[in-house]
C-alpha cells in the first residue's frame, strides 16, 4: 500500500501532460485523415438529400427558437436573456451530439476488441480499429467544408472564363453575404476571392483547430458558433437575435 500522501492515484501534472500529448497526437493524425477523405468525397447531394447537412440542424434550431422569442412586443431585458439561452441551448446540444457521437464509436470499437480477445485470439485484430477509425472520420467529415468551398469558388471561375458575367454572378451570391446583381467581373472575383479567403478559416482552419483539441465535440461546438459553409443560414439568424435586441436600447 502506497504512502498516506504519496499521491498514489492522483493525477499529477506529468501524468496530465503525457495523457494531453497523447490525445493532441492521435487526435492530429484523426484530423489529417479527415481533412484528406473530406477533400475526396465531401458531403455528397444524394445524402444531403436523405440527411441534410448538420449545419442545417443547428440553422433550423436557431429559426426557430427565434420565431418563438425573438418577439418585437418582448422587453429588450427578455429578448437579449432568449438571446441568450438560444447560443447555450444550440452549442451544448451540439457539445452533447459529439461527445456523445464519439464516446458511442470508440465503446464500441472497446467491445468488438474485446469480443475478439474473448474469441480466443491471441492477437488483437486490427478490424475492431479500422472500423472506429472510418466511422469517426467519416463523422468529422461533416464538420469541414473545404470540398463544398473548393466547388462554389471554382463555379464562379469558371462561368468568369467562360464570359457568362450573369451566372457568375448567381453563383458567386451563394457564397457571399451581399447583393451580386450589379457587379461587374473584377467586383465578382474579388467577392469570390474574399469569401475564399474567410471561409477557408471557417471551414477549414477553425474545424481543424477544435478537432485536434476537442475531438468530435470541440468540432461540434466550434461548427454550431462560426461553420458558415456550405450554409450560411446559421450565422444570419443567429445575428437577427442580437441585432434585433440591439435595435431597442
């Protein structure tokens, strides 16, 4: 039996770094993986279709808790308080889904190792690992949308080389925030060129970051405060809530 005040079972300090060490490792090569297989197959229409993107999720959720309290006859005090509980409401729901996505995947990655053992094999099989792996990669992909951003800026460019200035507008409105109708070719390369530029954070740099951090529910977290891509609806909502309160003061 260890000393009275050795600190034989608590967490020291070097014990805490190597354990950050590891998980800041495995989650890096779990990142690098997911950035590679997001750019290859991204989030395909015929499944947005079946399952609309998560993004959608957390946009859907902020309408409409907005259309239910983002009430003009409410005092600035209530509005700015549904305020909010709307952002804590939409993000822990988020922090929950990922923890629990990834707690769900690698548990059962544990049993399926273990059954193996169980089996009678005297040497682990790499399937039970495998598998865990694809599935939370193919689950992070939909945190990153470096494939969706590569395929819009790429439309504008190409309907731009193709001298067709009126769908180079159309497509370039779906990735900015303001009105395309009357801007001329360099105006339409700049506002592809801009929103390349911002969204490479939101969809590519910031997910990364949070999911080398976080794991799957730092990427949720971090997709349901700043993802704008391939949906912007999430953000603007979220912005009428605090412009709304803010027009009353």
């Amino acid at each position: 039996m260890a000393p009275a005040g050795s600190g034989a079972g608590c967490l020291t300090p070097g014990t805490a770094l190597i354990m950050f060490i590891k998980w800041f490792g495995g989650h890096s090569w779990l990142a690098l993986l997911t950035l590679v297989a997001e750019a290859v197959i991204g989030y395909p229409a015929w499944l947005n279709a079946l399952v609309p993107h998560p993004v959608v999720w957390a946009g859907a959720a902020i309408n409409a808790l907005e259309r239910r309290w983002n009430n003009p006859q409410y005092s600035f005090r209530r509005r700015r308080l549904l305020g909010c509980v709307t952002v804590v409401l939409v993000t822990g729901a988020a922090l929950a889904l990922g923890a629990a996505v990834e707690g769900s995947v690698f548990l059962v990655g544990y049993i399926l190792q273990a059954a193996t053992f169980s089996g009678g094999d005297s040497i682990a099989s790499p399937w039970p690992g495998l598998l865990v792996l694809g599935v939370f990669v193919l689950v992070a992909t939909t945190g990153l949308a470096q494939k969706s951003l590569f395929v819009h800026v790429r439309n504008v460019l190409i309907a731009l080389r193709g001298g067709d200035l009126a769908i180079a507008r159309d497509r370039v409105s779906l990735i900015v925030g303001r009105d395309t109708r009357q801007l001329d070719e360099p105006g339409v390369s700049a506002a592809a060129l801009e929103s390349l530029a911002e969204s490479f954070n939101d969809g590519i740099v910031a997910p990364a970051f949070w999911l080398v951090l976080g794991g799957l529910p730092g990427l949720r977290l971090q997709g349901a405060e700043h993802r704008r891509q391939p949906h912007w609806s999430q953000r603007r909502a979220l912005a009428r809530i605090w412009l709304g309160c803010r027009a009353r003061r």
